[in-house]
C-alpha cells in the first residue's frame, strides 16, 4: 500500500476486520465493490471464520462475483447476514435507493458494515459524486437498530491527508512536489496526532465507519 493510501486509509483494516470477526460461521455475506484490499480483507476473514462472500460490482471489468447495482440490486429479500460498503458510497447515483436496498437485503439480526469519505480529495473520475456527513449517514440508515457512525481520523490528520493525496493527481511536477507533501506529513504526524488530543473536535475528519444491525422481527 502505497503513503498515501496508508495515512487516507488509517483505521479502516482494523474497523473492518473487527467487525468481520463478530460474523457467525456459515454466514453469507455480501461485498459491494469488487477487487482491492477490502476484497482481500473479506475473503481472509471469510476462510478463517467460514462465512461465505459474494463480491459485485456495476463494472464487470473488476471481476465481481456478480454484475449487480446496489440500488437496484436483482438479490431475493433478506439473502445476508452480512453487507460490506467500504469506500463505494459516494461513488452511488442513489444513496437513498442503496441505502433502502441494502436493509431489504439483510436477514433480521443482520449487519451493515459501511465506511465512506467526507472530507476527501476527487478520486475515480468521473464516477465520485457524494460526500456524507454523520447526520447524513444517520438520517440514510435509520430504519437500522444499534447504528454507530464514527470519525475514522482526526481533524489533524485529514488536512494532513489532503496534501498527501496529490501523489495520485497527474502531472510531472505535481507528483514531485506531492512527495515533498508526502514527507513533510509523515514527519508532522506524530505532532498532529498530539495536538488533536489537547484539541479534540468533530468538525473536519477524512471520512466515517458506520456498523447498524437490522432490526430482528423473529419472534421467540
């Protein structure tokens, strides 16, 4: 994994890997967005529990499991136990048709684990759309009972990220001048993180982690 990426993505791999190891064997558990780390980090945690995972995505290039739009998805009423959307949100035309389709999928009792951007460079052009806040998150995804949504950095640490992420734009010199940026953070983060604890506030983040459980109607 690339700086960048390692500063942007801080907390993400723990976040999901926690919440995969609360996942029952034998479960089924669907992974929207196909290929990359998170993939990778589904399936680890699919062959060490033993739960089964089915990856789509909207692009058959990115070799799902299953060509399938989370906002319109073909999957039957309550198919999972499980439903992973980390960093695919904002790229949703619907959030609103998502966020209703990924209840409709999950079992009574089932989980969404969910992690999006807020405060966050443009990435895959043209196809980044949206930018959530908590309350937005909240307001998505209240049908679901036990939701949590938490910053995944601190204040600090994302202006920090905003100046690293210029490693990923194009051009000759930017690149060269995003690495001195890229150092310059690397070197600053210990003092970021140090202050942000004397001076704490919810106000500028990267992005947020969102664990909700669907509500289970079974009787008895």
């Amino acid at each position: 994994m690339s700086l960048s990426k390692l500063l942007s993505r801080k907390g993400l791999a723990r976040f999901l890997t926690e919440q995969l190891a609360l996942v029952e064997p034998g479960s089924l558990v669907l992974n929207v967005g196909s290929g990359g780390e998170i993939q990778n980090l589904v399936g680890e945690a699919a062959t060490q529990i033993g739960f089964t995972v089915t990856s789509t995505d909207i692009d058959p290039a990115r070799g799902p499991d299953v060509v399938d739009d989370i906002a319109h998805s073909s999957f039957p009423d309550e198919t999972f136990d499980a439903i992973v959307v980390m960093e695919v949100l904002e790229h949703v035309l619907d959030p609103l048709s998502a966020a209703s389709e990924i209840h409709r999928l999950l079992k009574p009792g089932g989980r969404l684990i969910l992690s999006v951007p807020f405060i966050f460079p443009l990435h895959d052009r043209p196809y980044d759309f949206f930018r959530y806040t908590r309350y937005g998150l909240a307001h998505l995804f209240r049908p679901f009972d036990e939701l949590v949504v938490r910053e995944r950095n601190s204040w600090g640490e994302a202006i920090l990220v905003l100046v690293a992420r210029l490693v990923k734009e194009p051009g000759r010199f930017t690149r060269l001048l995003s690495f001195l940026f890229l150092l310059l953070a690397f070197i600053c983060l210990p003092f970021v993180i140090l202050i942000c604890r004397w001076a704490p506030t919810d106000f500028l983040t990267t992005g947020y982690v969102v664990f909700g459980r669907k509500a289970n109607n079974k009787i008895g």
